[in-house]
C-alpha cells in the first residue's frame, strides 16, 4: 500500500491519488474545525475529536484512543504536510510525539 492511500487499517475510507488525499486532509481540517467551535474546545487531543470524525463520515471506528487521526497526522508530518491541518500543534519529544488541537482564528 503506498503512503498515499488511507488505510481501512485505520478505519478510514480508502482513497486513491495525491489530489485526492490533499483534498480529503483538507475536508478533515474543516471538519476539526466544526467540531472544536460546536464542541467549544480550546483544546484537543486526537481522542477528544474520534467520536466527531466518525459521525462525520471520516472513520468507521476508534482504535486506541485516536490511533487512525495520529496515524494521519504522522503520515503529514513525514511528508512535510501539517499544513493542510491548520488547527493541529505538534510536541516532539526524544522518542514520542504529543498532537493538540486548537481552534484556528477567523
């Protein structure tokens, strides 16, 4: 599986092409974002938001507590493309990273 694809490992619908995955990153964003100003959350973890991504259609279940949006927001990480999440912080530590989340202003 290339790394371009979204896994159904990760209970995320499987897309296919660079365009489409961008896009689909960037739906995500949109979504984070409605759920932290209707959930009124100043901060998040990947946790916190599961239960919103999938009844927004994004993932089918919650694995490991936020495991499938982590396992997103490293694979954004590695390609450089945090960007396209505008709402994501990121705390690199020696061996772990910590993701938050954060309302982006208007």
């Amino acid at each position: 599986m290339s790394k371009l694809e979204l896994s159904e490992d990760h209970g995320i619908r499987k897309k296919f092409g660079k365009m489409t995955v961008i896009k689909n990153n960037i739906l995500l964003g949109y979504a984070i974002q409605d759920i932290l100003v209707t959930e009124n959350l100043s901060e998040a973890k990947p946790k916190d938001l599961m239960e919103g991504l999938i009844a927004k259609g994004f993932f089918t279940r919650d694995h490991r507590n936020g495991l499938p949006l982590r396992d997103i927001l490293r694979d954004l990480n590695d390609r450089n493309e945090l960007y396209l999440i505008p709402q994501v912080r990121v705390e690199r530590k020696v061996k772990n990273r910590f993701w938050y989340f954060n309302p982006a202003k208007s």
